[in-house]
C-alpha cells in the first residue's frame, strides 16, 4: 500500500520587490531539508485565492509603502492581516517585509504606509541609510544549523539596503498599540482577534531577539540615526509565528536562514494537524 505524502505550500507574496529571489532559495532549501514528511510546493502570490493556498508565506524586500498600496488596491491587504494575525499561519519578512509586520513603524506621515502586523515591535524606516549607503556584514546566527554547502558555524553574510531596524519593543496588548497611534510620523496595524485557541496561543508568545548588529562593526556608515542607547541594533525578531529580519536573506547563494524557517513551517504545520484533530475526536 502507497502512503500518499502530504503537502505544505510556501507562497512568497509577488506585488513588488525580490520575491523571485526568494523562491529560488526556497527550492534550494527544500533539497537540504533533512526529512520526507511533505511535499514542498512554492508558488507566487498576488490574489486572496493565492493566499488561501498557503501553509506559510515570505513577505519579500523591496518597497513597503508599493507593496502595502498594491495590496490594498487588489483587496489583499485584510486577507493578509487574517492570514498572519488571524489564522497566525507562520510568516516571514525580509527588509520591507519586517515593516510591514510591525505593529508600529515611525517616520511615516499618517496613511501614507499600511501595516500588517503581528510583531510587537516599533520599526525606524531606512534606519541604515539611503541605496548608496548600503552595506554587508558576516554575523554569526546560532539559531542556523548547517546545509550541504555551509558548515553551521560559518559567519552569514547580511546585506542591508535601506534597511529598517527593529527600535524598540512595544508592550504585548490585546487591540492596537495605543501609545504608538497618538505619536508623530507613526502608524500602527489594525488589531486583529484569533480564530482559535491554537491561533490564540501563538499569539500570547513574547518577542525574541534573533539577531543584532554591533555599532562598532567597521561596515556600518556613521550617522546620526544611531545615536541612541545601547551598542547593537536590533535586525532580527520573532514572535510566535511571525519572523523578521533587516536584511536580505534572499540576494545571497546561502540557504541556511530558508532552511531554518522551513523546519519551523513543519512545525507549525504539525501542531495545527494534531491540534484540529483533537478538535474533531473530542
């Protein structure tokens, strides 16, 4: 008898920036994953029908405020917000992407930038510069493990293009970030409410710290932007469900942060199995 293998379908929302990028290194990821539980299937996205597809979804780099625009415009913007903060179906943001799901992002006239949410952090836009200010880092991310081609202690090369930066963490409340709607030049995402306990428990997990960049690393450009206490800045986080970085993981040939996010996607999709199976033997 023939076991059939399910599968799990990764969408990378492809309204603007380097979303092609990302598949290439998805697929790449795929063939340095260590089991053979699922299918993988990668596909693009730009409609709701798209998004209902999806066990997991990479939010791309590139422009927040063009793909928040071409995501309102196109009725896909709600659907996302249910998908990340309703469903809480594993989700990740490169760059652009970590604006987006912030709950808070500064520097931005009132509607001139829509949010997604799911992160209870406050973000500074373009925190690193402008295009000509871009830079790379070789960093050390322990929460990587090794592929085929790179040995799990090698430093990741992290390249920042008009990078955000992740400023400050916002309290875990249930409904909008209050204090951060009544400041200047800054937006925050619409509150959302779980659809089930499982959904619910993700939600009540606290942000973690993934990674940090020193102000003393000899790539990074001197500027006023950095003069605030403390001696890193914050480039990676994660919150139950919802991860994000500054940097753009997808404009390098390594596939190890890919490869780790698609372990986490199993996971994710596994507890949801278990936990809807639970629901119906009950």
């Amino acid at each position: 008898m023939t076991v059939s293998i399910p599968d799990i379908t990764v969408g990378v929302l492809a309204l603007q920036g380097a979303f092609s990028e990302h598949v290439q290194l998805l697929r790449q990821a795929a063939a340095n994953l260590h089991t053979a539980d699922f299918n993988w299937r990668f596909i693009e996205v730009r409609t709701s029908q798209e998004l209902e597809r999806c066990d997991g979804l990479i939010i791309p780099g590139g422009e927040s405020t063009a793909i928040s625009l071409v995501a309102a415009r196109s009725g896909l913007l709600e659907p996302l917000r249910d998908f990340v903060k309703v469903l809480r179906r594993p989700t990740w943001g490169t760059c652009a992407g970590l604006i987006l799901l912030a709950e808070s992002a500064n520097r931005t006239k009132k509607g001139g930038q829509d949010l997604i949410g799911g992160l209870d952090v406050r973000v500074n836009r373009n925190h690193f510069g402008r295009q000509q200010e871009s830079f790379q880092a070789n960093l050390d991310l322990p929460f990587l493990g090794s592929t085929k081609q790179t040995r799990k202690d090698e430093p990741y090369r992290c390249v920042f293009i008009r990078a955000p930066v992740v400023e400050k963490m916002l309290p875990h409340t249930v409904g909008e970030q209050k204090e951060e709607a009544e400041a200047d030049e800054t937006v925050v995402a619409p509150s959302k409410t779980p659809a089930d306990a499982l959904a619910k428990e993700v939600l009540d997990a606290q942000v973690e710290v993934m990674a940090t960049l020193s102000l003393r690393n000899p790539k990074l450009q001197e500027s006023q932007e950095h003069k605030h206490s403390g001696a890193e800045d914050i480039i990676a986080v994660r919150q139950g469900n919802v991860f994000g970085c500054s940097f753009h993981p997808e404009l390098t040939d390594d596939p190890r942060i890919h490869v780790w996010w698609l372990e986490e996607v199993m996971k994710a999709v596994e507890k949801r199995q278990q936990f809807e199976l639970a629901v119906r033997t009950k």
